[in-house]
C-alpha cells in the first residue's frame, strides 16, 4: 500500500461559506465572490514569487505544486501564504526532482517545433509529411498539458516515487478522457482572455488555471482511488 500525504478536508462548499460569511445573504455572497477573485490574483503572485525565489527553474514546480494546495483550499484557508511558504519549503526537493522531466519534455517541444518551422519555412518540408509532424506535436502536445495539469494535485495528494509518479501522470489522460478535454477547454479559455484581456490574464490567469484544472484533477484521481478501492475497474 502506497502512503498518501495526509490532505486537509476541503469539503465545505461555497453555499456553506456564504451562510457563515458575517454578512449574511446576497452580500455575504458578494463579499465571497470579491474574496474568491482577490484570491485568484493571490495565488497568481504566490506562484510568480515562488518561481522567482527558486531562480525559475529550480522555484516553479514547487510554487506550482504549493499554489495547487492554497487554490484547492481557496476561501476556507485561512492564512494561505503561509499554507503557500511552508508547502512550498517543505516539498522543495522532491517536487523539483518531480518536475524535471517537465522541463526536458518542454525544451523537445520546442526544438521539435522551432525545427518544423525551419524545415517547412525553406520548403524543405511540404505536404503529408509536414501534416502528419505537425498533428504529431498537437497531440503530444495537449497530452502535456493534461499532464502539467494534473502534475500538482497528484505531486501533493500521493507520496510515491518519481516512476511510480509519472506511469500514473502519463495515463491520466487515458483514464479520464472527459476530465481530458475539460482541462483543454479550460486551457483554450485561458489562452482566448488572456489574448482579449492580456492584464486580467497577467493578474489571475494562473491562479484560476490551478483552481480550476485542480478542481477537475482532484475529481477524477478521487473517483479512481474510490473504484480501486472498491476493486471496480476504471471508467471514464
């Protein structure tokens, strides 16, 4: 049996907030929903302070994996830059060891397409063949993004080793095809406002991508651990 991290219960819903809130009612409602969005733009500069105190390469996976943990709490955390620093001390090494092969996939993608480009701009490339290499990066390409997607919530929620990890990153695609293309939509979502709304995007782009891919990442790795559990096989 592989040990879980011990996770905090975040059961309480927005409902349950708002009847707690101090101003009950519809302006208890708003004063949550200003306290959800001001927490978006919170996480957005914990995960950009986070990255820059790790010098970038060695500061994003664990700020990523930290501002995973404060965006899945969101209202019901009470001090979350000091959830975020003590996560983010805490995990530091094993969540950059976790990360590295995303930096090494990254740097092949962007060869591979800084190449495509060159070949196809000097026509030494055309036809079938520049389709076929171009389809081929498409896919490994949105594969990735489900996998960045749910690298976070399964670095915090598991406390395995790096293949045992990864085997299970790799297959998530192909375990919850749904939860699949509803991190994509998401992805095109972010990209789209990001390019009609470039500010809104630089203050809580990042932040709602953590909340909201977590969200559905969380969902899909519980519904599994529930059938594996159960000793059910797997559905979508």
């Amino acid at each position: 049996m592989i040990a879980a991290e011990p996770r905090r219960d975040t059961t309480g819903t927005v409902a349950g907030a708002v009847a707690d809130a101090e101003v009950p009612g519809w302006a208890g409602g708003v004063m949550l929903a200003l306290r959800w969005a001001t927490l978006l733009v919170e996480v957005t500069a914990m995960v950009a302070l986070g990255t820059l105190a790790g010098g970038v390469l060695l500061g994003l996976g664990p700020a990523l994996r930290a501002g995973g943990v404060v965006a899945r709490r969101m209202t019901a955390e009470p001090t979350p830059w000091r959830t975020f620093w003590r996560t983010w001390r805490a995990g530091f090494g094993r969540a950059n060891a976790l990360f590295a092969p995303v930096w090494v996939v990254a740097a092949l993608l962007w060869c591979d397409a800084a190449a495509l480009g060159l070949l196809a701009g000097n026509g030494l490339l055309d036809g079938p063949g520049r389709a076929v290499l171009r389809a081929g990066l498409l896919v490994v390409g949105a594969w990735g993004v489900v996998v960045l997607a749910c690298w976070p919530v399964v670095v915090a929620r598991y406390a395995r080793g790096a293949v045992e990890t990864w085997r299970l990153l790799l297959l998530l695609p192909l375990l919850g095809p749904a939860t699949s293309l509803a991190v994509l939509v998401v992805a095109a979502v972010t990209l789209v406002v990001a390019w009609a709304l470039p500010l809104l995007a630089v203050l809580a782009a990042p932040g709602f991508w953590l909340w909201a891919t977590g969200r559905l990442a969380a969902d899909r790795l519980d519904r599994i651990d529930a059938q594996i559990a159960g000793g059910a096989p797997t559905a979508p």
